[in-house]
C-alpha cells in the first residue's frame, strides 16, 4: 500500500492510501482533519499510517520519503502479517519531536475541564469531531475540536483499543504542532484492558508516551 501526504487541501490536511495488488481495498482511502498541520514529521506519519491503514496492507507500507530504521521495525510489530515491511528505510535514528504537553483524546465533544494549575504539565483536550456533524476545528488554550474523518475507519461493531487506531492516528499526525509529548487516551471503558506493549513501543519510538 502505497501512501502520500497532502498537508493544506482548501484548509485540510490528511493521509491518503493507494492500494496495491496484495492489498485489500480500504472503503475510505483517506484520512483527514479540518486542520492545516504545519510541521510534519515522515516517521510520525508512518505511524499514522500503520495505525489507519496497516490492517489493509498484504505486503507492504511504501512512502514517498524513507522512514527511521527504529521506527520502522516497530511498526511492522503491528502490522496483521509477518510479510508486511516498511519501505523505504534509511539505516539511521533521526532525533524525536520535543514537546511538553498531554493530549486529552476524545471522540466526541465534551465540556470537561483538564487541571492546567501552574507547576504542573499543561494538557489539551483534542476532540476529534466526526464530519458528518461538524466542520473545521477551533483551538482555544487548552482545547483543540476538530472535524475529521476518524469515525469511518472505526466502525461502531469494532470495539476495545483498535477502535481507537483512527482516532490515535489523528493525535499523531497533530503531535508536533501541539507540542505534545504524551497522548491520552479518554476511554473508561479500556481503564481495565491494559495497552499492548507493541503499540506503546510504536510511540515511544517517535518521542510521544500513550497514557490512559
């Protein structure tokens, strides 16, 4: 599976997937947000990209740009089949996104209010807002609400943590804009599931920590 970035299309931003002969066909190609991301980073996309699409790749996850050697092999531990590889690969570590800030993750709009009291580390609530019901996004000081597309990747009959892949995606792709250094997951429902030890090692090779 074949993937480009498009990073300012009439105001938003987004992933979008061409399938190859050993693929399965996604429904929607496309992932997008109502946001014009700025500072893009190949190996978080990678992520991204994985995480939206990777379940659909029967050989291979192929970029425009060459993706971080480290980076790459964790996202192949996430990948359905042992035959699915990143491609290309440059054999050296690139340095992580620096950031200071936890991303609040939801799936819907909500009114709660994160601590953001001096001498503790800021949080954004980051609302990612199904399109059908909403479009564009507003940032306020602690808040990002933001249309997108997540919701058709993550249909209502699949549940637990991979439901959250689109929506985890989407905190990705905006991570480095937000200055984020954590991402949060705000699902009481999983409280008690536990994370893959994969999925949180995907992250941590691009600078950012998954909380719950």
């Amino acid at each position: 599976m074949k993937f480009r970035w498009v990073p300012n299309s009439f105001g938003r931003s987004g992933i979008v997937a061409t399938a190859e002969s050993a693929d399965s066909q996604p429904l929607f190609p496309e992932l997008w947000l109502d946001y014009n991301i700025e500072n893009f980073n190949q190996d978080r996309f990678a992520v991204a990209c994985a995480l939206t699409f990777g379940h659909h790749a029967g050989q291979r996850l192929a970029f425009g740009a060459a993706v971080s050697q480290g980076v790459a092999k964790s996202v192949e531990s996430i990948l359905p089949g042992p035959a699915v590889s990143v491609d290309p690969v440059v054999y050296e570590e690139r340095a992580a996104a620096i950031g200071d800030t936890v991303l609040v993750l939801g799936k819907e709009e909500s009114n709660r209010v994160l601590p953001n009291d001096l001498g503790h580390q800021r949080q954004i609530d980051l609302q990612i807002l199904p399109s059908d019901q909403y479009s564009g996004g507003l940032l306020k000081m602690d808040r990002l609400s933001v249309s997108g597309n997540a919701w058709l990747h993550s249909p209502a009959t699949n549940g637990g943590l991979a439901a959250w892949y689109p929506y985890l995606a989407s905190a990705v792709l905006l991570s480095a804009d937000l200055s984020a250094s954590a991402i949060r997951i705000d699902a009481p429902e999983l409280s008690d599931r536990g994370l893959g030890e994969r999925l949180q090692a995907v992250l941590g090779t691009v600078g950012l920590n998954l909380l719950f």
